[in-house]
C-alpha cells in the first residue's frame, strides 16, 4: 500500500511540476513583446526627456558604446543623449544624460531606473534635483549640502547623500564617455 502511495505521489508532483513549467514558458513568452515594448517607450521619453527639441533621434554606435542623437527639424544636431548606469545607496541607478557638445555643457539628465529608498534617496527622480545638472559644463563635480555657491557643485538631497553622490558620479561618467567618443576631452 505505502509503495503505491508513494508512486501517486511522484506521479502528482511531475504532473504539477510538468504543467507548471509549461505555464511558466507560455506566460514569459506572451509578456516578452510586451515588456520589449515597455522598454523602448521608456527610452524614448527618456531620450526626449534629457534631448528638447528633438524632432528625430539617431541611435549611433561608436567603440562598442551606443549613443543617441538628437536633431531639430532642421537636421541640426540639438545634442547626444547616453545611458549610465551604476550602484546607488540600495542598488543600480540607470539614468540618460543630455549633452550640447558645441557648448560643452549637460542640457538634462532623466532618471531611468532605480532602486533608492522611497522618500529618500528616490527623490533622485525630483526635478528639484534633477535640473541641479542642467547647464552645467563638462568636468568633475561637488556634492555640497548647502545651495551651490560654485558652477561645478551639485546640491545634495538632504538625508540622501549617497544617492546623489552615486548619481553624480554616474553622471561625470556619462559625460566622460560621451566627450570622448565624440572627440573632446583627455
């Protein structure tokens, strides 16, 4: 009797297993246009979120890193767009960075993603915060706790320093790669 048992046993749980893998496969290949989808939209608000005024974005690679450029209805080139990311307080921060090469200054950065603690850090996604960039030129900032009294400080987000020292530092990055891909820069 107990060996009997024992094989329905085995019998169920493969059956359950079977079937739950099945539906597992099913579900992930019905949401994988979906979230695809997601994605992309994501990009391209973020693209014309840190690039104003583009009427056509150009997505160009150049040494294995992909860019984005963004032109006015013109056909002139209103800035070049990158996406960075890099370790938060709680996790990775991805965000997009605008650029005007011909004036060597950051025009937006957008918050793509992030994992920063609600209430806190998360108030990365602030305009408040995020238009701390905006103007800046190229070349390596300071994170200060009181209002910027100086072109390259960055005001900190009271209580969240390392969320906007991390953001910062991502953003220096960004720039870096972008002046450097486009000739500019050490």
């Amino acid at each position: 009797m107990e060996k009997n048992s024992t094989k329905n046993l085995i019998l169920t749980l493969s059956i359950i297993g079977i079937v739950s893998a099945l539906l597992l496969t099913f579900v992930y290949q019905w949401t994988t246009p979906y979230i695809q989808a997601n994605q992309a939209e994501t990009l391209r608000q973020a693209i014309s979120e840190v690039l104003p005024g583009s009427e056509e974005v150009e997505e160009v690679e150049i040494e294995g890193e992909v860019f984005y450029e963004g032109f006015d209805v013109q056909g002139n080139r209103v800035g070049v767009a990158y996406q960075n990311s890099g370790g938060g307080y709680n996790g990775s921060i991805e965000l997009m960075v605008g650029v005007d090469l011909d004036s060597e200054e950051i025009i937006r950065i957008s918050i793509v993603n992030h994992q920063e603690t609600p209430g806190l850090g998360a108030r990365i996604t602030d305009e408040e915060y995020k238009s701390n960039f905006s103007g800046k030129p190229f070349g390596d900032y300071t994170v200060v706790k009181t209002p910027p009294s100086e072109t390259m400080e960055v005001q900190a987000i009271a209580g969240a320093t390392i969320s906007s020292s991390k953001t910062t530092r991502i953003v220096e990055e960004a720039v870096s790669i972008i002046n450097n891909a486009y000739g500019g820069g050490s």
